[in-house]
C-alpha cells in the first residue's frame, strides 16, 4: 500500500439517504468511468438498476438494466436482466428462507423457460454448505459441491460430485493467510485420498498474488509439468503488467500494456525472457469497437512469420461474447464458434447480417462450431446464406441439444462414403444457389429440420 487511492467511488443520496446513483473512477484519474442510476420504490429500496459507461467528455452509454421484485421484507425474489436496446436477456426467480438468505435459485438464460435450478444449503450463519445444479429444472441432480468452512466462514475443504450420483469424485482443502487469501490449496483423489496436486502463492501488502507454483504430481519438487508463475504490478493503477511463466525448461514472459479506461490493448511474448518485448516473439492486438465498452470485439495475434491469427467477436444485446469467426495465417476467416458456449442460444443467420458485415467476414467459412452438450442452439439457414458464407458448403459441428432449421431447397443426399470429422459422422444436405451446388454437412447428432 502506498496510500494512494487506485479506485474511488462517490455514492449520491437521495432526501431520506438512500443511494440513487453511484460514479465509479476505476483508476483515481478524477474521470468518471462507469455511473449505475437507481430507481426506488417509497421504501427507499431498488426496484431498478440502470449501468452506463462514460467517456472523457461526460457522454453516457447504457450497458445494461436490471429489474426488481422484492417481497414484503424487501428481499429480491425476481431479478429481470435487460440489453442496452432494452432486450430481455435473462430472469432469475430466488427462493429466500426466512432469514432473507436465498436457498433456491432458478435461472432464465433468454426469458423462454427455465434452463437450470441451483439449490443452495446453508448453516445457521447463512454460509452456503452446499450447491446442488439441475440442468433444466426437472428435479433430477446433474452436479453438487459440498463446502467445509472454518470460523470466518471461509471454505477450508470442497467436495465435487461431477455426476449427480451422490459419489465424491474430487475434493480439495485452502489454507488462509489472516486476509483471507489462499495460501495453498491442496488436490486430492476422492477413490484413493491420494494428493493429486498442490497449488501454492504469495500476496504483496495490497492482497495481489505476487507467486503461484503448480506442484502438478504433488512430490515436492520442480520437475514434469509443474509451473510457477510471478506477476508485477502497475504501481499507480494495480493492473498486471508482466507475467513470468517459468517451467522445468523455460521461462518466458508476457507484458500486458492498457488504454486509459484500463482495458488491455496488448500483450507481448517475452519468449526468450531476456527483459525486452522484441518483434519477433508473439504478440496480440485487442481491439473495441465501442471507445466506452469494455469488451474487445477484435484480436490480431502475430509473430516471427507475420499474422498468426484473427479472432473477430460478435456481443450479444447483453453485451456477451456470441460469435467468434477465426482466421489463420491467410487471413481468411474460415471458421464461427458459438463462444460462451455454457448458454443457450437461438441465432437465425437468415437476418443476422447486413451485406457490409457479410463482405466483412469473406465467403470462405468451412465450419460452424454450436455450443456444448449441457446447453442447446437453435439455428436457422438458408441457401442465400451458405452460398455467401461458403465457397461451397460447410461443416456444423454439435450434438444431440442443437437443432438447425434449413431453407426448404435444401435436400438430404447420400455422398459418396462417410464423411467424418472425430468422432462426429456428418450427413450432407444440397442446394443450388446460381448454378453452384452447396452443400452442408452436419453431425447426425444435432437435430436437422428441412424447411
């Protein structure tokens, strides 16, 4: 601690002293950075959250929104989140105990239905001893995590059932300094008791962890694939500005450099470790489209043979990661993941883009990876569409939670042999677009709709 401020926030008070908005300066400049607005009910509480970014000249943008309802004694029972355009993007419906502590909580990932519950257990002090995870709210227990807690009510021991079957499948224990931070945290096997790993690290006098060592085989010694790592800090704003990555083998650095608004702009490979960020060794460019949003919708990564990647993102009307088009070496994207794959999704391509953004991603993707086995896409093509996109078909990945819907002049056809891709075997479906055939391969576990 040098005993200057590295953040600094200014509560507004209404006439009775309630808080009716908040100005956060993230980095002690004396410019506002982030407002969040409240409004009240005549009790005084929070039935509306309103959350904006703010440039140097005072403008405002809204982020986001959340809606309130509150029972009698004024706990939150339903929390409604919205997007800038004042889209719904998620519900939360909480069940409290008598004490106001929530014990159930069921989430709404797009306002269509309930897409998982969580259950919480807690002690007489309102600590949650147990979490318990229903994927779709059916009453049937996918994954549970059972906590120990010391005094302070920290969490000295963690047990994992990964499957619902009521089997511990790992557990660990945290060791505390007198703040709070852990200091090492211990990995076990659940069948056998036998240490798995162990993980150990050191704060600074401002709690910021300074060492982390990876002890990967648990014996004690710095061999195989264990790692340590050490970080520096910007001493007037606290944010990361080196990270030594050392193993058995070779150490190596990144730097990480930031805007003014803190967010991170770039990071440089120090590969060799000799101190000095060179040309050759790897670096990313974060790009924003939005001066005032703090998500990077653009990284450039090259190294000692020029462009290594392009990763180009699409946020949501909440402001999340949605889409994510890669290209390599060439520059040509060639692929779109669904990113943040732990939501569910229903994207129609068929009115996603306008011809200015189409010219922008090229017509030469080949796959379209949808999200994972816990959550489920929806999505809609068209011919017009693939043919824009594609030089002459694609590749979409998924599993037995997608759907994809498919323009009526689309025909399933049998192609010469089976095509696979892993384990996926992926079953083609034809069209013609101005006398090209397309053709669009898809994984026979995905759920395929014509027309």
């Amino acid at each position: 601690m040098n005993g200057t401020y590295d953040v600094r926030d200014e509560h507004i008070l209404d006439a009775n002293g309630n808080i009716v908005e908040i100005q956060y300066d993230k980095t002690n400049d004396g410019k506002i950075d982030n407002v969040t607005k409240n409004t009240l009910n005549a009790k005084g509480e929070v039935i509306e959250a309103k959350y904006y970014n703010q440039a140097e000249n005072g403008a405002q943008a809204l982020t986001s929104k959340h809606t309130f309802e509150l029972d009698a004694n004024g706990h939150i029972t339903q929390k409604t989140s919205y997007s800038a355009a004042n889209i719904l993007t998620s519900i939360e419906h909480y069940t409290n105990n008598v004490k106001g502590n929530v014990v159930k909580k069921l989430i709404d990932n797009n306002g269509d239905g309930v897409d998982r519950a969580e259950i919480y257990t807690l002690d007489v002090n309102g600590y949650i001893t147990k979490t318990e995870n229903d994927i779709g709210n059916n009453g049937s227990i996918e994954s549970s995590t059972r906590y120990d807690r010391n005094a302070l009510g920290r969490i000295t021991k963690l047990y994992d059932d990964n499957d619902g079957d009521s089997i511990i499948d790992a557990y660990r224990t945290n060791e505390f300094d007198v703040y709070g931070n852990i200091l090492k945290e211990t990995h076990y096997n659940a069948k056998t008791d036998a240490i798995t790993s162990i993980i150990t690290s050191t704060y600074d006098s401002n709690n910021r962890r300074i060492t982390q060592f990876n002890d990967a085989n648990a014996n004690g010694e710095f061999d195989n694939l264990d790692t340590k790592n050490v970080y520096k800090y910007d001493p007037q704003y606290g944010s990361v500005i080196q990270r030594v990555d050392i193993s058995p083998t070779k150490t190596s650095s990144i730097f990480f450099r930031y805007d003014n608004l803190g967010r991170q702009v770039k990071s440089i490979l120090d590969d060799n470790n000799n101190g000095i960020p060179e040309s050759n060794e790897t670096t990313r460019i974060y790009s924003y489209d939005n001066p005032i949003w703090n998500k990077y919708t653009l990284v450039t990564v090259t190294d000692s043979q020029g462009l290594q990647s392009i990763s180009k993102f699409d946020l949501d009307d909440a402001g999340n990661y949605a889409l994510q088009y890669y290209a390599g070496r060439n520059g040509e994207f060639s692929r779109i993941n669904f990113y943040n794959a732990n939501v569910a999704k229903n994207v129609d391509f068929t009115n996603k883009w306008s011809e200015e953004e189409l010219a922008k991603i090229g017509s030469k993707i080949q796959q379209i990876q949808l999200t994972n086995e816990q959550y489920s896409t929806t999505l809609t093509l068209d011919s017009n569409i693939v043919s824009k996109l594609s030089v002459s078909g694609l590749d979409i990945r998924g599993d037995a939670t997608d759907t994809v819907n498919l323009s009526s002049d689309f025909t399933k056809v049998e192609v010469k042999g089976t095509k696979k891709a892993g384990k996926d075997v992926l079953q083609a479906y034809q069209a013609e677009v101005d006398g090209t055939t397309y053709t669009v391969y898809i994984d026979t576990d995905i759920h395929t709709v014509v027309g």
